[in-house]
C-alpha cells in the first residue's frame, strides 16, 4: 500500500471510518470491471493504491448526510460532472 497516497486520503477524507468504507466501496467497483478515473502508476499497481490515488487527486468523494438520489440501484459507474461522489 502506497502510505504517502494513505497519508494524502487521509487528509481529505478526515474520518477513518468512512475512508476504509469508500476505499473497500470503489475497490470492490474496481475488481468487478469498472474503469479507473486516473492512470495507474504502474501496470501492476494494485486496486485499493488506485482509488487512494483517485481520493487524492479529487476525483473521487464523500457526502454524509445527503439523501440519496432516486437511481440509488442504477448505474454506480456513470461519472457526474463534477465527479463521482459515494453516499454512504
């Protein structure tokens, strides 16, 4: 694991919790076949170093306490315009 994007997540994110939940929440995402939104580091940069990576660089966030949307069991892959956002 790549302890400097931990480090970086960790930062943004702030609860531990959540990050551990969003992190396993887009690995799974990941492991199944969904594409990442920024370039690996290396070919064999493993998945959980990915979504660190898409935290870190914004492309990736939290929103607590929102109401989730109305295709809650749609398509969790179609990106937003301002990026994906898990609502957990």
């Amino acid at each position: 694991m790549n302890f400097e994007y931990l480090t970086k997540a960790q930062e943004k994110i702030g609860n531990v919790p959540t990050l551990v939940n969003l992190v396993s929440y887009r690995t799974r995402q990941l492991n199944h076949g969904a594409r990442p939104m920024v370039k690996p580091d290396h070919p064999e940069q493993d998945n959980h170093d990915i979504v660190l990576k898409e935290i870190v660089e914004g492309k990736l966030t939290v929103e607590m306490g929102v109401e989730p949307p109305s295709d809650i069991f749609g398509n969790f892959d179609a990106p937003k315009e301002d990026g994906p956002s898990v609502i957990l």
